[in-house]
C-alpha cells in the first residue's frame, strides 16, 4: 500500500545550502535576503515594490491598520474561507460581513456581495481558493456601481474614493486571469509562504499593490516596515551600521517581520518556482484524465481567461452527505491516502457562532461543504500517485455497490 502525505514541502538541497549560509553569514533576521526576496517577489509578479512578512494574516492585518479601518467600519469577506480572512477584520474592531458562495460555486455570490455593500463598508476581501482566481472584474463593477454610499474615514480612503479591493491570495501566489498576475489585479494582494504553499518560506507571506492611497510606492513599503517592526524607525541592518545605534519609535506597532532564514529558504523556491508549476500542472492533467466525471464535480485551473497556481485539488461527490463524504476520507486514509478539506464554512465554527452567525443563512457555501475533499497535489508526487489516489476514490463507490 501507498503512503502519499496531503502536501510535504518540496525542499532541495540547494534551500538547504542556502540556509547554512545564511546562518553563517551573521545575519539570521530580517537583513539583505529579506530585501533580496522582495525585490525578486516584485519583478515576478511585475510590480515596483513588495513587502515581505511573516505570514499573510499578518499581511492582511496590517494592511486594514494601514487603511484606517477600525470600529464602524465594516469590512466584506466569503463565508467560504479559512478563519485568518474573517478574523485580521475581527482583529482591528471591524464588523465581519460575510457573503454566501453562488450556487455551486466556491466563490463569493457577486450579488449579494453587491448588496451588502453600503456607507460603512471599507474594504472587500475575495479569497482566491486552491489558487483559481475571483471574478476581480465584477468585483470592481460592484464596487464602482455602490461608489456613491462611499464615506472615507481618513486621506487615504478619501485618495481612493471608494471601497479598497484587498485580495487574500494565500493559494494563488503564480496565478494569472485575462493576461494579469495574481499581484497586479487587486488594490492590495497578500500572499502566503506557509509549509503547505506551492512557494514556502516555511512560514511568511508577501503584500503588492497595485494603489498607494496617495503615497509614493516608497512610502507605502516603508508604512509596511514601520507596521511590522514596532514602529520602529530604522530596522536591526539600519540600526548595525557603525554609529546608527540611534532610532525613533514613530508609533507603537506591531512584530511581523521576516527572517533572513526564511528568506533563504523563499529564494530558492522562487528560482524553481517555474519548474514546480510545471510539475503541478502535470499532475492536475493526470487527475482530471482519471477521476470519474459521473460520480465527481473537479475544480478547474485552466480555461482561457485564466491560469490558476495548481495549489489545490477540490473535489465534489455528487449528491453525497457530509457522513458519505467522512466515510471516503477515511477510505482513502485505509488506503494510505491523506486527504482534507477545504474550507469547512465560518458560521460552522463556535467562535462565529458566537459572533453572530448562523450556517443557515449560508446554504450554499454548506453545500459546497458538505462533500468536498480535497485530494494530495504536491511536487513529491509521482503520475503514477496520482493514478492511484484517483483510482482509489472512483473505486470507493464500485465497492459501496
């Protein structure tokens, strides 16, 4: 029997090698390989800056401090996402509005996103899930069509004049829609480098944007650095200069920043970065040659308006319960297969519930839900693991029969 894991990280020892020297060169925090990965972070996507953190909740929230969203405010996620979306609003004294999924849809329903928009709301955060970007165009039009109830809070909202698109792209770190990269599409973008990622960093994540909200890009990445290091007026490398001891607290803030460590490890998954792609689309071809259409709806990462980063394989059982749909996990699991689940719905979760809301106002994303699996997508596979794990859940009905 196989034993295929859900998603190991890809290391080489060329990540290794480069790690070793990073501890040997003195500089294990944030220093010059942290700079460096910006700035290849900003020439992959094809933007001027980037800012690297220590994951993209951290990214996320600081991006809400940096806008000046607080209490009054309300700020529009999916019902359909992991916590970190929902709880960065949560965080910064925000109303959490969540948008059910269209009717069969992993995404957001664009018009009921539309409706909930109104004079409180500041921000709108899409979630880009298993790496497929959202329909960033109908967002904007939702967003230009409600432009007239937008009342700023502050200089930078007022820059902007309407509600800020923040795009948490935690899968989609690669993805391209209508001839743009994840990155260049969304007002501000956030990406995570966390263990499970196609790109790791072991933990860490990056912001772009696309607007500066009347600053200068330089401005806007060193609010970033002020966020992330107390307020701190100049960083461990600026301060290690001889004679720079001296520094200002601008304002107390917030600790987020990325380690040289970690950075070593990104630049070189960044330089194999096109090659993983390669390998996970490969596999996703292999996968949707093999599982049973009849018995099976797959999520798909290529059509012609867009690419997808290959991050996830979600998979629907037609028709199936949330019992039937356990019952296969564990099927799999006697077969040495992990599998997962993406995403279990917010109000299913008690510290929602006790916020407020009801898995009953969001049948759809319930639905979605409820016999999803999320089958292993990794570089460490094998075609051949991909036959297998795809054989071995068509097989799972054949034998219930």
């Amino acid at each position: 029997m196989k034993n295929i894991n859900f998603s190991p990280p890809d290391i080489s020892e060329d990540e290794i090698k480069e790690v070793t020297e990073a501890l040997r060169s003195g500089w294990i925090t944030t220093g010059p390989r942290t700079k460096e990965f910006e700035r290849k972070i900003a020439e992959f996507i094809g933007v001027n800056k980037a800012v690297c953190l220590n994951s993209a909740t951290a990214a996320m929230e600081l991006t809400l401090h940096l806008l000046g969203v607080g209490p009054g405010d309300e700020v529009i996620t999916s019902a359909y996402t992991y916590s970190a979306s929902a709880a960065v609003i949560h965080h910064v004294g925000a109303k959490i509005i969540l948008v059910d999924t269209a009717p069969g849809s992993f995404e957001m329903d664009y018009d009921e996103m539309e409706k909930a928009i109104n004079a409180n709301t500041k921000v709108i955060i899409p979630v880009d899930i298993a790496g497929v970007m959202c329909n960033y165009d109908r967002i904007f039009e939702a967003i230009e069509n409600k432009k007239h109830l937008f009342i700023p809070n502050n200089k930078r909202q007022e820059n902007i004049g309407r509600v800020t698109v923040l795009s948490d792209a935690a899968h989609s770190f690669g993805a391209c829609q209508n001839g743009k990269n994840a990155g260049q599409v969304a007002d501000v973008t956030c990406f995570s480098f966390h263990a499970v990622k196609n790109l790791t960093t072991a933990e860490g994540g990056a912001i772009t944007w696309t607007k500066t909200f009347g600053m200068t890009d330089e401005e806007i990445y060193n609010e970033y650095m002020l966020l992330s290091l107390h307020g701190q007026s100049k960083d461990a490398l600026s301060k290690m200069q001889k004679g720079s001891w001296e520094y200002d607290i601008i304002y107390p803030a917030y600790k987020c920043n990325m380690t040289d460590i970690l950075a070593a490890v990104g630049l070189v998954q960044l330089q194999r970065y096109k090659e993983l792609l390669k390998k996970r689309f490969d596999l996703i071809k292999h996968y949707e040659m093999t599982i049973d259409r009849e018995k099976f709806d797959i999520i798909y990462h290529h059509e012609d308006s867009y690419t997808s980063s290959g991050h996830l394989f979600l998979v629907n059982i037609k028709n199936a319960s949330v019992e039937v749909r356990n019952k296969v996990i564990k099927y799999m699991a006697e077969h040495g297969i992990a599998t997962n689940v993406h995403y279990k719905p917010l109000p299913l979760f008690t510290a929602y519930k006790n916020l407020g809301f009801d898995i009953k106002d969001y049948p759809n994303a319930f639905n979605k839900y409820k016999n999803e699996i999320t089958l292993p997508l990794h570089t460490l596979m094998s075609v051949k693991d991909v036959f297998y794990v795809a054989e071995t859940l068509n097989n799972y009905f054949k034998n219930e029969v």
